[in-house]
C-alpha cells in the first residue's frame, strides 16, 4: 500500500470519514472545511471512483484488473416470427479464461 494512501485513509478515518457510503458524500467543500489539501482532495475523488466501480480494495493496494475482450456476435434477428429477417449484432464481455 503507498504511503499518500495510507495517510488520506488514516485522516478520513480520524475525521470520521469511516465507511464507503460517507466517503462518497464528500464533495469539495466539505473536504476543505475538514482541512483536506487539494493532493488529498484528489486522492479523495480516486477513492470515491473505486467505490462507485466496486475496485476498493483494488484501489487501497494500488491495483487494477484487465479490462475484458468485448466480441461482437452475429445473430439472425428471424426467429421464427414472420416479421424482422436480418442481422442483428450484440456484444458480450469475454473474461479471457
């Protein structure tokens, strides 16, 4: 864990800043009236990114997952009603296993 990280989760915390749901509540104002720097400010609207992306712990240690492969399959849009022949094409997330 990087130390700029551990010290802004160090100074939330003291400041009462304790759970996912009060960190997202924090907008500009209320990190400078809570004597927040601008660089912890930052810090804050990354960490208030990665709970919303639900990538925490991610986050806390410095990490990232590989975005999957999106792949475009074709389909016939006629099945079986008499109305729509054609292509249809949709896309679905590929994990890469």
């Amino acid at each position: 864990m990087e130390k700029s990280i551990q010290k802004l989760l160090d100074k939330l915390g003291k400041k009462g800043f304790d759970t996912e749901k009060k960190v997202s509540a924090i907008d500009m104002q209320v990190a400078f009236d809570n004597g927040f720097t601008t660089e912890e400010v930052g810090g804050i609207l990354a960490l208030q990114k990665a709970i919303k992306g639900h990538n925490t712990y991610a986050f806390i240690m410095g990490g990232s997952d590989t975005k999957p492969d999106k792949k475009e399959v074709k389909r016939n849009a006629d099945d079986g009603r008499t109305e729509g022949a054609g292509i249809r094409t949709e896309t679905y997330e590929n994990e890469g296993y």
